[in-house]
C-alpha cells in the first residue's frame, strides 16, 4: 500500500507541474479532496485568520502557485497528496469554474439547466477545457476579466450548478480521491479555458441588493417590481419534469426573495409548479422554506 501511495503521489505531484506550467495556480489536495497541508495555526487561540503571510505552508489554497520549485516543496511537505487543486480567479488566466452536479436521485438536471439558462440569456458556452468527476458531473474551465471578480456559489445559479471564482479551487485532472479519478474529457486537452460569454459572466456577479423601506424586521416595506425577471423564474417552474419540480420551485422562490420580489410572485410561482404537477400546499410549503431561509440570511 505504501508504495502506491508513493506512485499516486508522484503522479499527483506530475500533474500539478504540468498544470503550473501553463499558468495555473496549484497546491496539494488529500484523498477528501481538502487541502494537503495542515495549518500552521491549528489549535491557536483565538483563531488565527492567516491567508499565508506568516509565509509557512498549510493555508489551503492561499499556498498555490505556478513556480515549480515552490510546488515541489509543497508536495514533499504532503507526501500523501493524491491530487492537486487549482486556485480560481488568479492571474494570469483568472479560472472561472463551472461546476455541474449530477444527482440523479433528486432529479436534478444541471446540464440541462445551463442550457435552459443559455437559452433564456442569449449565450453559448464556447468549447473549453471539460473536466469529468468521479460521480458523473463536470468541470467547465472559463476565464474572467481583469476587472471582475466572480464569486464562488452553490446552486446560486440553478440546482446542481456551482460556481467556483476568487478564494475557491477546482480540482485537477489526474487527481485520485475517495472516489475515483479526475480526468479530462475526451478531446478538450488540447483547448485553452475559453472567455466567459458577457451574459453569463453578468448571471456570476451579480449587482449587489440595494436596502429596500422596512415594514417589520426582516420584513421589506416596498418590494421591486418582478418584471422580466420574474417572468423568467415563473418559466424556468413550468419546465420542471418530475423529479424536480420541488427543487427548481424552491430554487426560483429564493432567488425571487432575495431580489425583493418574493411576496409579489408567490401567488404566480404556486401556480406555474401546480401546472407541473405538485399540490398547491406542497408549492405553498416551499415558498414559505424559501422565504424562511432568505430573510435569515438578512
């Protein structure tokens, strides 16, 4: 066993060099897919928030880096690394990854969410660098502009899609973890990560929520008008197949009230998911979930 480790780790470590060396940011990652390396901090109190300026390795993706000397030494400091990790958002390529879930038992369709999405906004995903993960999903590779920085979310955009951009990391092809391997879609090597097309680049950061009049704590006096906006989370409800119609309901309610228009569009979102199938109480039931979670993040 200790000499596949040995192996898994030089491959790891042949992996990340060649990475490196086209501009990508990487440090070592465990079979967990965490980083290698532990903190230097560990145990201190109170917590130390270090993002490597004590300059000792251990700080997650923070240690990443494109020099090879330095990724030797962070790999000889992991010798049980299985992968590696590629830090988002950095120069020179400024990675933007999109991460595509497969989860089946929920029904969840990212896939075909991404092309609704494309659909509705006007964009295509151009070909790029295609990541497969163990369990079935994929990384899409894109790059960002200079001037924007695209935060990392889950299921933000739809169910099943998450986004990884500044402070988040991507995990190399040729990894090994718990799982299973990483590997690169057939016929995608060769391809550098292609621009993020404008309008998607728009639904990744989005503007942030102007304070709106209060009523009650927690509660918005005034809410915004739903406009196309709303028109668009009612439809993206009605293409819900069984499965997921619980799952997209819920997702549209969110997004409705973290735009301030979640009281205004409850009735019109129970209606589109009670033309999909489910009952006005379970449509009911999930606005209000949605509602509840939203206002706690406020």
């Amino acid at each position: 066993m200790a000499t596949i480790d040995r192996q898994t780790a030089t491959l790891a470590l042949a992996h990340a060099l060649s990475a490196a060396g086209r501009g990508l940011p990487v440090f070592p990652l465990s079979a967990t897919k965490l980083p290698a390396l532990r903190s230097p901090h560990h145990g201190e109190q109170p917590p130390v928030h270090c993002r490597g300026e004590c300059g000792l390795p251990g700080h997650g993706v923070h240690d990443a880096t494109t020099d090879p000397a330095a990724v030797r030494a962070l790999f000889a400091a992991a010798p049980r690394a299985t992968g590696y990790g590629i830090a988002c958002g950095r120069a020179p390529h400024r990675l933007v990854g999109i991460d595509l879930d497969i989860d089946t038992a929920h029904g969840n369709d990212s896939v075909g969410a991404l092309q609704q999405l494309a659909l509705q906004h006007l964009f295509t995903i151009p070909p790029t660098v295609t990541v497969l993960t163990p369990s079935g999903g994929r990384h899409l590779w894109l790059t960002g502009p200079a001037d924007t920085t695209v935060p990392n979310s889950a299921g933000r955009l739809a169910p099943g899609i998450d986004v990884r951009g500044s402070g988040g990391y991507l995990v190399g092809p040729g990894s090994i973890t718990a799982h299973g391997r990483y590997r690169l879609a057939p016929g995608t090597a060769h391809l550098p990560p292609a621009p993020c097309p404008r309008a998607l680049l728009r639904l990744l950061t989005p503007p942030r929520r102007e304070p709106t009049p209060s009523g009650s704590p927690g509660h918005p006096g005034k809410e915004t008008a739903p406009g196309r906006r709303g028109e668009g989370l009612i439809q993206f409800v009605l293409a819900a197949h069984e499965g997921q119609r619980n799952t997209r309901l819920f997702w549209a309610a969110c997004r409705a009230y973290e735009h301030g228009f979640g009281d205004t569009l409850a009735d019109a979102l129970t209606a589109a998911a009670v033309r999909t199938g489910l009952t006005e109480q379970e449509a009911r039931a999930a606005i209000a979930s949605a509602e509840r979670l939203t206002r706690g993040r406020e």
